[in-house]
C-alpha cells in the first residue's frame, strides 16, 4: 500500500469552535478511506467500534476520543480563529460543567455584555435546545453565526433561577495578553489563549514590564484552553532553568521537545496562576515549569487534558482533527485526565496569595506581625498590639494594599494598645489585603511588619 502524507498542525485546545455534520456527499467515501487511514497509523485512543465497518463520518467520530472530530474547509477556519481569539458570536468564553456550558469571561462590548450575561452563568440550552451533557465545540456552534443575527440561550444562575436572553451575534477579538504594575513592582501578565503570537505577545509584556520597574513577575493562565503547541514550546524558553517543553507519547515513538531558547527570561521566583479550567498547552507549560523548578504553580489542580491533537488535510480541503498523543513534563507525571497539581493550593483567587507572597519576598526583614485580635469590617480594621510594638508603630507609616491590585488610601492612629486602619472607601468582602508597618526603629534583622488581611466566610 502507498504510503500517505498528511499535512498537519498540532493544537492544544479546550473550549473552542464548532462540529457540525455537514460533508460534501459526492466524495464522502473517499473520505472515509482516508480518515480510517489516517486514523490506524495515528491514533492514540481506544476506539469505541469496528472502524472497519463504519460507513460515515459522524460514525467514525462516535468511536474516538472526545477531542477527536471532523472540520469542513469553513469550520477549520473559523477554529483557527477562535484560538487567536476572533470571531463572530455571542462574545463569551465557555468551560464544560456538569450543568451544561460555563461562561468563564464575558467580552465588554459583545452581545452577550449588552444583554446582561455574566461570568458564572451557565448556558443550558441554545434556541430552546438542551446542551446539558454537550462538548463546547457543540455549544459554540450553536451560538456562533451571522454578524446580525440573533440566538435565544437560556441561563442558569449562582441562585438557581433561569433566564432566556435574546442575543445579537457581534464580531469581537478577545485581548490575549493584558499587564499591569502591581503594587511592590509585581509585574501582571495574563495570557487568554496560546494563540500563534502568544509567546511573542507575552515576551513584548515582559519586557515593557521590566522597563516600567518590575522586579517579579506573575503569569495567569487561569481559564486559559490551550491552543498551539509552538507557543508552549516558545513561552517555557522564556524561563530559566526550563531546558524540556514536554515529553511527548505517539502511536509508534516517544520524544523529548526542547523549549526554544529565547533572549529574555522570566525571573526564577515568577509565580504561575491555574485553576480547574486551565487546560492543555497551560497545563503542558506548568508541567514543565513546575517539573524542572522553574516558576511556582498557584491555585487549583489544572483540567486534564494531556492529549495532543494533530490536524490532517484531507483530499478536498477538509480537516481531520485526532488525537496523536499524551504529553506529560519533564518528571513523566500523568496529565490527562488527572491535570497538574500546583505547588500551593489555594481556595480563593490565587492572586492573592501570589501577590502576597512576592511581597513578604521583598520585604525579607518584615516579621509577620504578632497581634492580640483583629477586627476586619469594610470601614475600618482594628487590631490589638503587643506593648512592646506600640512606640514602634505609632512612629511608623503604614501601608494598606489590596492584594492583585494596588495601594488603598488609608489613615492610621493608635489608641492605646489598638491600632486603627481606616480606608477612606470602604474595603470589599471579597478581597485580600496586606498591611504593612514601616517602622522607625529600624535594625539590621528587622525593618517593619505585615499582616494578611482577609474577611471570614
């Protein structure tokens, strides 16, 4: 038998584009004997059948793994799409949930902003059509469509009760990378989605970071889905000490893929934020960081999908997207299905403890601040003092920061043996802060103190 070259590209991805039935019924034999080709020389799975008699498309994809499927010219095009974040929809990003569909972001500006949908909704059903138990690849094929047009997707909510909104489908691209300074010179990157240029978008913020002041970093790959394999290759070269990408497991061979070496590197302390939907290419680069040591892992235990998807050419410009193999890190830790555990578990928002953490790093001769009580209400935190530390900090000058973001504006007094914070807004239930207390009696082993301040659930 001829031996038959595919083209492909190889994808990591979680919640993106659609799966239809749609085929071209003159040549879908042909295609059939194609796929079954492609499929016993490539595929890493179990299938679900006898391949051999399958006699469709849609029943070929039935016996492969959920991450398999088939692309007509149109639908791979606007799959490439929505890995680099544009297309035309409702304007959310989605996660699977044993509900139905989880609106992990809504886009400012989409339809869905402008009809009033909000992150944590979860989508149940499109045009009056259940999606409980459906893939996101289903679901956005549902809620894609004409620019103009409109969809009917009904809601459920962190209360329980169901809405249907009437949604206008827009155009919109997703940012893929936003920074900012956090306070203490904490450099914020937030990666979307490992578009082709992500590891470029990342580098071009790291970089401007730096020149802005920044001395540590955090790089947020929470809700991130995955995509190119490439950008994964590319953003572990970006941090020291991290010489393996990923190790990789084919039908018929193992290798291990190098990271691509770049001019400009993360610091070694840079903290990595995940949570239960980052999936995929995230879940390859923390692996990989996390194995050789080479940045710090916060939040929770990533998605597991440690499955690689190669895309084939078919003969009439279709796609064949099959899973081609398991990826594990450098330390051969099992991913799929299992996900990557991050060094420090948190049960809120990482970027709290993240932040701060780079703090009390920068200020290695603060002691943690020994108090008798604490009383945190939104207007005002009160706490009891050690005598011995009460000239000290009456002298002082303290800080209030909100963690993940910046300094807040507060007055401090002493009275006695209490100390009162007084912001001048009032604080938020759901937000971590970080006091510090910048003492005049200062030595050579200790400058000051800090506390973390956060509200009881």
């Amino acid at each position: 038998m001829k031996k038959l070259i595919w083209s492909f590209v190889f994808i990591l991805g979680f919640f993106l584009l659609p799966v239809t039935s749609t085929q071209a019924a003159s040549n879908e034999q042909s295609l059939i004997r194609e796929m079954k080709e492609i499929i016993k020389n490539t595929y890493v799975g179990t299938i679900n059948g006898n391949l051999e008699k399958a006699t469709s498309i849609p029943e070929i994809i039935d016996m492969l793994d959920p991450y398999s499927t088939y692309f007509t010219k149109q639908e791979f095009e606007d799959y490439m799409n929505s890995i680099n974040l544009s297309t035309i929809g409702i304007g959310v990003v989605i996660g699977e949930h044993e509900d139905g569909i989880h609106i992990l972001q809504v886009i400012e500006g989409s339809g869905a902003f402008d009809a009033g949908v909000l992150a944590g909704d979860i989508i149940i059903a499109v045009n009056g059509e259940s999606i409980i138990g459906r893939s996101t690849q289903e679901t956005s094929s549902l809620l894609i469509g004409n620019e103009g047009s409109q969809v009917k997707v009904t809601l459920k909510h962190s209360n329980e009760t169901t809405t249907t909104k009437t949604i206008t489908r827009k155009k919109f691209t997703l940012p893929n990378v936003q920074s900012e300074i956090l306070f203490g010179h904490v450099g914020y990157i937030s990666l979307a989605s490992f578009s082709e240029d992500g590891a470029q978008l990342v580098k071009k913020a790291l970089v401007d970071l730096k020149k802005r002041g920044a001395k540590s970093f955090i790089l947020d790959l929470q809700n991130n889905g995955g995509g190119y394999v490439t950008t994964a290759e590319e953003l572990t070269g970006l941090f020291p000490s991290a010489k393996v990408a990923y190790l990789l497991e084919e039908a018929h061979a193992s290798y291990t893929i190098p990271a691509v070496k770049q001019d400009t590197k993360f610091p070694a302390n840079t903290r990595i934020l995940v949570n239960r939907y980052s999936a995929s290419a995230s879940e390859m680069l923390s692996a990989s960081l996390k194995d050789q040591k080479a940045a710090i892992l916060y939040g929770e235990t990533t998605y597991g999908k440690g499955a690689m998807q190669g895309f084939y050419t078919l003969h009439d410009g279709s796609y064949l997207k099959l899973t081609v193999g398991k990826f594990t890190g450098p330390a051969h830790q099992t991913i799929h299905e299992v996900g990557v555990k991050p060094d420090i578990q948190t049960t809120t928002s990482p970027i709290f403890q993240a932040h701060y953490d780079a703090l009390k790093e920068q200020y290695a001769k603060y002691k943690k601040l020994t108090i008798g009580s604490l009383d945190i209400q939104t207007g005002k935190l009160t706490m009891k003092l050690p005598s011995a530390l009460v000239s000290q900090i009456a002298k002082g000058h303290i800080q209030l920061v909100a963690l993940g973001a910046d300094e807040v504006s507060a007055t401090a007094k002493v009275e006695g043996q209490t100390l009162i914070v007084t912001p001048t807004t009032p604080l938020s239930p759901d937000q971590e802060y970080m006091l510090l207390i910048h003492s005049n009696k200062q030595s050579k082993a200790q400058k000051g103190y800090y506390q973390h301040i956060k509200f009881e659930n």
